[in-house]
C-alpha cells in the first residue's frame, strides 16, 4: 500500500477526492463530478465513500397479481429490461394475470461443526429446545414479533454437521438477525466442547420459496409472422430446451433475473444474496436448469417459476434510503409476502417477453431498438435529437458507433440546410 492510501477511511469524502486528484487518478472535473453527486447518507453507508452512483428507475406497468394490478418500480441500466417485463406482464394480465399463494417464509443460519460423528447428531437432535432458546435469547424482539427461531434440521455432511437454525424473521431482511442467533449458539455448542467451525445465514433459502404461475391465451401471442399456437409451441420447446441444456438454461435465468434484481434494488433488497440463492436453486436437481417451465396445452400457456425470496419490507437500508420508501408508495405493497410475490410473478413476466422475442423476431430486434438511444446519447446527440436519429438508426441495415456519428452528422447538415 503506497503512503497516500494509509488512513484513507478516517478521511472525510472531499478528503479523499482531494487526494485522488493529487494521486492523479481523477482530474478536477472528475472530482467537482464525484463531489456534486455524494451526499451525507452515502458518507454513512459504504467505507471510503466518494460520490452517489445513480441507476435509472423506472415502473413495470400492467402486472397483476392475485387479482391485484400493481405499478412496480424497477432500478436498472439496461434499456430493454423494464420495457420487456411491462409487456410481459400485460400479455399475462389478458388471461387473468398472475397467481401467487403465500407460502412458508423463513431463513437458514448455519452453525457448522467440524466432524460428521453419529453421535454428534444425536446429542444436537436430543438438546433441539435448549438450542432454539439459546438462539431466541440472542434477539427477543423477533420472538415478540412472532417470529424467532422456530426448528432446526441437522445435515450430516464429508467432514462436517450443519445444525441448520430455521428462522422466521417476520417482515426483515433478517440477515443481521439470523447471524446474531447463529454465533450465540455456537458460543453455546463451543462451551458445550464442540470444535465450531462456522456460524453465518445461508443465502439458499429454500425454507422461502415463493411459486407463480400463469395460464396465457395463444391469440395474446401472435405476431405478423407467427401465429398464437405456432409462438406457444415454440415458447414451450425453448422451456424443455433449459431444462435439459445448462447452456441455455443459463442465459434463460440471467433473463428472469434481470426483472428480479430491478425490482430488488429499487425495494432495498439485498439482491445479491437473491441472485447467488437462485442460481443455487436453480441445480437442486442435481444438473443446473432453468428456473421456469413453460407448457402449452393446446389452449393455453401454463408457465410456473419457483424461486427463494427472503425478502424484506424493513430492515437493512430499506429505512434509509428516501427513495427506497417513495417505491413502497408506489407499489402499494405492505408486507414481504406481498413483496415476494410480486417480485417472482415479475421474473415470469420477464421471462415470457424474453421466450416470446426469442421465438419469432429474435431478440435483437425490439433490444436494439431501445440500445440506439443509449449509442446516440454515446456519440452526442442532444436530448431533443435522440428520437429522430433513433429512427434514422432503426432504418439503417447495419449500425455501429461510427455509422452512428455519420448519420448524426447527416442528420445536422440536412437540418441546418432544410
């Protein structure tokens, strides 16, 4: 570590711009950048804060669920996301819209002990409500909530035993929660004369799967080119594709994320812990598949997609952040069984757009369209000129940042000699 990094955290934040610039890593127009987007929050938030990154927002139109149509906010980079799950979910909407029943909710702490010994197991086994009193004893507010460590499961696993500590968190994230329960119990299985290795959440949160599922009518399909049962069809071939090709399957959840993690971040989720638990489940059957099944009857699209979502309305940052409560606002949503729901039923509808592009036009035909107005902000074109050269662009058979800048170019001359 070089001379000017030793105390770089005990700085203030234009401290610290101050002596990047000096380091010669940020000019003075970089720093002034940083300095006009950082605020005080950001300051509290993150160690050796600069400056406040800003993601787009915007809101998924059309998704109902349980009979409830709901405006749900969406914070990403990507240009096609938040298009591709509003029409998702108004094609789902047409048959009915999404069905999500409330299911059982609640996070993992694992306290791992080194050694797979029989009788290891049986003395957890047989001291199970001393254990869930000790863990209980560690955070009493959960339990008056109504929450709390409920059970625990016992995995014996080559070298070592999972003592699995089952919690329901109530409407938090948890996760400060969950680890606080599990290091009391270790602590306890350490006095106790157990060789603890670890205590920590597991972020594979099968005891909080929430399921969706959806029946769409093929004539809400169709394209020029396809007709309903012909787009159904293909849907349905693209869904046993994944199952069977992780290939394939791979790119289909990184699909179905990107609705999910939007909708994540703009609620204060943790979506990171979300992401790794769905990829995770996502080889619960020992080959990793996709998260969806989609399956066409002849009559109707049945699709279905199960995921872990512990997820959260309090809690975390989600207190913090003005913006993170204007989403809830927004949303209407009050509980993080509602949450779940709702932000699984999104997956399904990013997913549906995502198959449906997929099996007719492609998918870089409607993606490209919304990618040109990011390429003509990147060559410089001026806010009332985006849409124009958008058009220029779409029109063209073949386009790039150079083509870009020649049609921009092109666009001026003949504005200026018009």
């Amino acid at each position: 570590m070089t001379n000017w990094q030793h105390g770089f955290y005990k700085l203030t934040p234009a401290e610290r711009r101050q002596l990047l610039e000096q380091a010669h890593l940020l000019s003075a127009d970089d720093q002034r950048l940083l300095a006009d987007h950082s605020s005080l929050l950001g300051d509290q938030l993150v160690e050796n804060y600069l400056s406040d990154y800003a993601l787009p927002e915007g809101v998924a139109l059309g998704l109902t669920v349980n009979g409830h149509n709901y405006v749900l906010p969406m914070v990403v980079e990507e240009p096609s996301v938040i298009a591709a799950a509003s029409n998702g979910a108004q094609r789902v909407a047409k048959s009915g819209g999404f069905t999500a029943p409330q299911q059982q909710r609640a996070l993992v702490g694992q306290v791992v002990i080194n050694g797979d010994h029989d009788t290891t197991v049986e003395w957890l086994l047989a001291h199970r409500q001393e254990i869930l009193t000790i863990a209980n004893a560690a955070h009493p507010s959960m339990q008056k909530r109504g929450g709390g460590a409920e059970n625990i499961r016992v995995r014996k696993l080559p070298g070592f035993i999972s003592l699995d500590l089952i919690i329901n968190v109530c409407q938090a994230m948890g996760a400060n929660t969950v680890n606080t329960m599990s290091e009391a119990v270790a602590h306890w299985l350490i006095q106790n004369g157990h060789d603890v290795l670890t205590a920590i959440l597991s972020n594979l949160a099968t005891d909080s799967l929430q399921t969706v599922s959806c029946n769409v009518a093929p004539q809400y399909l169709a394209t020029n080119q396809f007709s309903g049962d012909q787009v159904a069809k293909r849907i349905e071939q693209l869904s046993m594709l994944a199952q069977v090709d992780p290939y394939r399957a791979t790119t289909n959840n990184k699909g179905i994320m990107n609705g999910v993690d939007a909708a994540l971040i703009a609620s204060g989720n943790d979506w990171r812990a979300i992401e790794s638990g769905a990829h995770a489940y996502a080889c619960h059957s020992g080959q990793y598949q996709g998260l969806s099944q989609w399956r066409y009857d002849g009559h109707h699209l049945h699709g279905k997609l199960t995921l872990p979502m512990p997820v959260g309305v309090v809690g975390g940052s989600i207190g913090l952040n003005r913006l993170t409560k204007v989403n809830y606002h927004l949303s209407q949503i009050h509980s993080a069984e509602e949450l779940a729901a709702v932000i699984t039923s999104l997956g399904l509808a990013q997913n549906l757009a995502a198959l449906r592009a997929l099996a007719t036009s492609g998918i870089q035909a409607g993606h490209m369209k919304l990618q040109y107005r990011s390429l003509a902000i990147s060559v410089g074109a001026t806010t009332d000129e985006v849409g124009t050269l958008v058009k220029r662009l779409t029109q063209l058979p073949k386009v790039d940042r150079q083509t870009a800048q020649d049609e921009l170019l092109k666009m001026r001359e003949d504005r200026d000699n018009g």
